[in-house]
C-alpha cells in the first residue's frame, strides 16, 4: 500500500489536514510531519504500541531512547519533574524552536519512549503546523527524525517517501524545513546545564543565553 501524501502550506495549514493528521495518530497510527528542524516521525507518546512501530520503522534499536514534542512550554510541567531556571532561561530564549531539552521524566511518558530510562527529552518545535496539530491531538508525541537509524536526516518530503513508502500511514509535505538540520540537544538535569548535541543552535547561543 502506497502512504498517503498530502502537501501543505506551512503558514497557512488546512485545519481539515490538521484533524486528518490527529485522527492518524489518534487510532495509533503514524503520520510524518515538516518541522523547523527536520522531517520528524510521529505517533501518541503515550500509546506503548504506536511507540513500538515507530522504532521499528526506523530500525532503530529499543535501547535508545526518543524524544518528544509538546505544544507548549508550561505543557512540559505534566511529563517532567524538577524545572531548573536555566532550563526556564533556555525556554524564554528559544522555544519555541530548535531545542530539545533533557529533563527526569513523570511516570506519564511509557518507559518504551525513553528506553527505560529515567529521563525524557522534549521540544517545542516552531512550526505552525506541529503546534496546531498538538492543540488538537492534546497529548505528546514522539518526534524523532524520519529516517532509518544512523542515516541523514530529511529535509524534505520526497526524501521521507524514498526510504518510508509503505511503512507510514501518511506524509505530510510543508516544503524544505526552515532549518535543515537537528535540534541542539541540552540536559538541564543537576546543577549545570550539558550540551549533548549541538544543532541548528550554537554553544555560543546557549551559554550567552544563560549569561
């Protein structure tokens, strides 16, 4: 079976697509979706089965853990524990955006998301659709990147379709993403912040942030 692909205008998005896509996830099923960073790999955060596709999708092993998205900061209060204020800094600076924040999780987030760790890294990504389609779904998602694992990242849609033709219930096209590459990754657990990935945001952005 051929996955559905529907093109979209990013600043404008059809809230017909948006129920679409909700209803995808909804019933478990997985959707692709353009985000600021890259093209990201989608299901309900909470629904331990639809997690399960998704690591087998991207032939990524079960010991690595995925990160999430919300669709706003003070929704990242429900899936975490303690918020330090340079995780606060960090969110006023750039989210949404670009980053991904490491933060312990509540028991909320299924152990499948974070491969049975207690930690949980979540976005918000700044796109309009993503955020509107999380006003709607009213649960997290997971939102790795579309790819098989260890391979580049997508950019765009026709990408995603060369490698998840078939394996996807739908793809959403919204063009080239704003940013072309990943999200930074920093861990805001303990007293200071670690950056574990650098991306579409500098070091130099983040320590100047916090300064």
């Amino acid at each position: 079976m051929t996955t559905e692909v529907i093109k979209i205008n990013p600043n404008r998005p059809a809230i017909t697509l948006i129920r679409k896509a909700v209803e995808v996830i909804k019933n478990g099923g997985l959707v692709v979706l353009p985000t600021d960073t890259v093209y990201g790999l989608a299901c309900d955060a909470t629904n331990p089965v639809a997690v399960a596709k998704v690591f087998f999708v991207k032939v990524r092993p079960m010991s690595q853990p995925l990160s999430i998205a919300v669709g706003n900061f003070k929704h990242i209060y429900k899936y975490v524990g303690n918020i330090p204020v340079s995780a606060k800094k960090l969110a006023k600076k750039f989210l949404p955006g670009p980053i991904t924040l490491v933060f312990k999780k509540s028991s909320i987030i299924p152990d499948i998301v974070t491969a049975g760790r207690d930690d949980v890294a979540i976005r918000v990504p700044d796109c309009k659709f993503v955020l509107m389609l999380l006003r709607y779904l009213n649960s997290p998602i997971v939102l790795p990147s579309a790819n098989i694992h260890n391979k580049p990242s997508p950019i765009k849609a026709h990408q995603v379709l060369k490698i998840l033709n078939s394996k996807v219930d739908l793809i959403i096209d919204g063009g080239k993403t704003k940013y072309g590459k990943e999200s930074t990754v920093v861990s805001c657990i303990g007293k200071k912040i670690k950056i574990l990935r650098t991306g579409a945001i500098s070091e130099k952005e983040i320590f100047s942030a916090l300064s």
